[in-house]
C-alpha cells in the first residue's frame, strides 16, 4: 500500500494505492455507499492499479490534533464510540471491518466537533488485535494524566484490545457494556502509572568524569510578517503549528481563509520545513502553492504564505542553550 496526497479544486484527498487490485464486493460497497463513521471514498484504476481516494477536506489527522494536547476521559469516551459505530457501520454494509486502518495518521477528525472518520482500505491485510493493541498503547500515551476518567476508560480498553474476540464489533460492543457507570478506582489508576513508568524508562547515559560537554549554538527561525495587522513569530521547538485554532496551535493567525491548523514548521537535522497541514486555501512558497501535506525545505529570504497572509524567513544568531 502506497500513500499519497492530492489537491483538486477546494478538495483535498488522501490517496491509497494498491497494484493488481481486483474490483470485489467490498471495494463496490466501500465505493458506492455513503458508510455512517467512514471517510467517503471513490476509485480511480489505472491499468491494473486501483486508487483509492479519501476525502479529508477540513480534517486533521489524529496524531496531528494530539501533538499539542492530552485526551480527556470524555474525548476517549467518544472516539472508541465513534469507532463503535465505523465497525457496525461495517457490519451493516458486509465490509470486512479488518479493513479498518488504526494508525493515527489515518484517523481523521473534524477538531471542532470531535467527529471522527475511519478509513477502510479493502486490501489492509494486517491482523486487528496488533493494530488494536498499537493503538491502544499510542493512546495510553496521550491521556490527560489528571484526568481520572481517562486514565480508568484507557487502561481498560488496553486490556481488552490484548483479549482474543471474534471480531472488532464484539470487542468494542464487550468494552461498552463493561464502562457502563462503571466506578472508578485507585487500583486503575496505580496500574495506569505502572504502565506509563515501564513504558518511558530509557536508559540514562553516564558522562565520563572529567569529560568536556560542548554547548550547540542555534539559530532563532523568525517569520517576519508583510503585513503589521498580523505578528511576526519566532519558531520555537522541533514542530511549529499556524493556525486559527488557537488552542491548537503555536503561531496564530486571525485572518479569514486560514484553516484551523493550517501549516507547520519543523526543525530537522539538515534544516527546517514547511508542510501544509490539509489546508482550506493553501500553503505557499515563494508563490508555489504547496500539495496536501507536502513538505519543503525553507531558507532565510524566503516568502512563506498561509492563504493570502505572507511572512519572510529570517535566521538571527541564538544563544548558548543546554
């Protein structure tokens, strides 16, 4: 499976291909049914190749939305319903809800109103309980650790996402039953943390007695904006997001034709990056307009733009950091 991304006209398209794809029950159901929970999708075949495109305009993947934020006990409450409904969804239709991807990359959300949308790949050959279990364990990670309730739903769910059922419905459906009113407990809680310790335990690198550590200078990332009705913004961090989402995002932009998140700005170890992030009206560099989740190199003199907002890429001397 190959992966890829498209602008047409104001929709945006994630783009799975799959090689010598035959044309079955379940890609014309997937294809000509609008599924309750699933990202619409249309077929494209080129010789023997089948493209499937995904719509995802106006959403944002998953791991992206968790980048900057924790999930509450109401918000994982909702996703695994919502997933609850993707897998019925399935079973209604006859799809073969092993198709389900469960990578974040793949999951997409309207961030306003927590609507999720699953993407079912007819081809995806990997086993659900693996898949289950990665994604039980890449939420156990992001949980609001405050939250009591998360930290209850979370830990069970990873428990169960280890147990053989027969199908992705019957685990979600057993889940369900289980967290009805279900009280909380300290017990949960102190399993919860046991796990999160194991999890982040790395090993700790001992400097050898009278060994010199030479400090690294950086270099301060600015985006000098052209226009005074909008800030400048210094770059902080390995990944910068701009947006108008304000609690979502690093840099904010109030100004109309700016998508929720809109772009990023990543530092890497040979430069930093643009990447539009699925935006509305597009990411610009230099006058080109960027593809969906394209990502390019940036120099100091360049002219970045989100929509019709412009910055200019300037690098100034930064200090001595540890």
């Amino acid at each position: 499976m190959k992966t890829r991304y498209k602008r047409e006209l104001d929709r945006n398209y994630l783009i799975l291909e799959q090689e010598e794809a035959e044309n079955n029950y379940q890609v014309n159901m997937l294809v000509n049914n609008r599924i309750p929970g699933l990202l619409e999708c249309r077929l494209s075949l080129v010789d023997k190749r089948a493209d499937f495109y995904y719509e995802i305009t106006s959403k944002q993947s998953l791991r992206l939305l968790l980048e900057r934020r924790r999930l509450t006990g109401q918000e994982l409450e909702l996703f695994l319903q919502k997933l609850l409904q993707a897998a019925r969804g399935c079973e209604e239709y006859l799809l073969n809800s092993g198709g389900l991807l469960l990578e974040p990359d793949y999951i997409y959300l309207d961030s306003d109103h927590w609507e999720f949308f699953f993407c079912l790949f007819p081809f995806h050959q990997e086993e659900m309980r693996s898949s289950l279990l990665a994604l039980a364990e890449y939420l156990l990670d992001r949980l609001d650790k405050q939250d009591s309730q998360a930290v209850a739903l979370g830990y069970e769910f990873y428990r169960m996402a280890g147990t053989e059922y027969g199908s992705l419905e019957e685990m979600l459906e057993k889940w369900q039953e289980e967290n009805r009113k279900k009280p909380e407990t300290k017990e949960t809680e102190h399993k919860m943390e046991s796990y999160r310790e194991i999890r982040t335990e790395e090993p700790h690198r001992k400097d050898k007695a009278g060994e010199t550590v030479f400090l690294k200078k950086d270099a301060v990332l600015m985006l000098r904006s052209e226009n005074p009705s909008y800030s400048s913004m210094e770059i902080t961090g390995n990944s910068f997001l701009i947006g108008k989402k304000k609690d979502a995002v690093d840099g904010f932009i109030k100004a109309r034709g700016i998508s929720r998140i809109h772009g990023k700005i990543s530092r890497e170890e040979d430069g930093c990056y643009l990447t539009d992030l699925n935006s509305t009206n597009g990411t610009f560099l230099n006058g080109g307009r960027l593809e969906v989740n394209e990502k390019a190199r940036i120099r100091p003199g360049d002219v970045v733009g989100f929509a019709d907002v412009k910055y200019v890429v300037e690098l100034s001397d930064g200090i001595m950091t540890s």
